[in-house]
C-alpha cells in the first residue's frame, strides 16, 4: 500500500512540473533584450534570434511590442 502511495504521489508531482518550450520572439536588438531584463522575463538568445518561453508569450507582448 504505501507503494502504491509514494508511485502516485510521484506520478502527480512530475505531472505539475510545467516544462514550457520557447518559441521565436525575434531577431536581437539591444532594445529588445533591455525589455525583457526590465520585466524579469526569460530568454534565450540562439544564432542571433530571441527564443522566449511559450508560456510568457502573453506578457512579452504586454511589454516589448
């Protein structure tokens, strides 16, 4: 029984892990990037291009359009 506990406690803690991908935002620019430090925002920066995570794309909007 306690087993079968700890496998599903396990199972529910993995599946609330919210591993968002990142998505292109748009090419770097120093304006850009000051944006996104300014909000605390996460990013990547990949061959020249932005890369911010899917899950931020609302609040990246919000702030650097």
């Amino acid at each position: 029984m306690k087993k079968a506990v700890m496998i599903l406690l396990l199972m529910i803690l993995m599946g609330c892990q919210s591993q968002s991908e990142f998505i292109y935002w748009t090419d770097v620019t120093e304006n850009q990037i000051q944006r996104l430090n300014d909000a605390k925002l996460k990013y990547e920066v990949r061959d020249g291009q932005v890369w911010i995570k899917e899950s931020d794309m609302f609040k990246v909007v919000t702030c650097c359009s």
